[in-house]
C-alpha cells in the first residue's frame, strides 16, 4: 500500500500507527490532496473470518461516521493469488461476527490490485 500511495499520491501523508494509548485506533493515518484525514485498519486472512478485536470493533463502530475503513487481504493456502477486500468501518461489528461471506465489501479485487480504485474508495 504504501508503495502504490507513493506512486500514485505522492503529495499524500500516511503515518502508520502504533498506539498502546488508545487502543482500537486503526493502524493508518492517511492525509490526501485536499487536506483530509482516513483512518484505515489493516488485515491479513487466510480464511474468511476476519479477526477484528473488541476495542478496534468498537473504535471503528464509534467513528462510522468518518472516513475510517478495514482493509483485508486475503491469502487462501490452496490459491496462488491474494484478494483485497475494503469495508466500511459501519460494518466492523457484522464483519468481526459472520466474516467475509456474510458482508459486502466497498471494494474488491485480486491480485494485482488496483490501488487507484481503492484510494479513489477511501478519498470520495
């Protein structure tokens, strides 16, 4: 992701995040064009249940309103290609509860992935 950003917006921030201080804040801060923030929190799957935990079920659910999103990549052991899923953060509780098959995603494609469209996603 980062390189894609770089390439592509390369006038945009992205600070990755670390906070043991407020736990559940998504794992990127993304700055873009025109001066907004996104949140984005990052996941690798090798199944369909998305391991989400309870503070970041909760950040995400409590800032639905906002532009924070859940990136998943998803690497099943029995395919060669990876798949990119984007949701919405208003969908962290059912996506933490029923996993992939149960949600639509904002955005998804497989490998190679089309970072345009999905930054084009998380800035509109």
């Amino acid at each position: 992701m980062k390189k894609a950003m770089n390439r592509l917006h390369p006038k945009c921030g992205l600070t990755r995040l670390e906070s043991w201080a407020s736990l559940g804040v998504p794992d990127l801060l993304i700055c873009d064009p025109t001066g907004s923030f996104h949140m984005v929190e990052l996941k690798y799957i090798t199944g369909y249940a998305v391991s989400l935990r309870p503070h970041q079920v909760s950040w995400l659910s409590k800032h639905s309103n906002s532009s924070s999103w859940i990136l998943v990549k998803q690497q099943k052991k029995s395919e060669d290609k990876s798949k990119l899923f984007l949701f919405h953060a208003r969908d962290a509780i059912q996506l933490k509860m029923e996993g992939l098959k149960a949600v639509e995603p904002e955005y998804s494609c497989e490998q190679a992935f089309d970072w345009t469209k999905v930054f084009q996603k998380i800035f509109d």
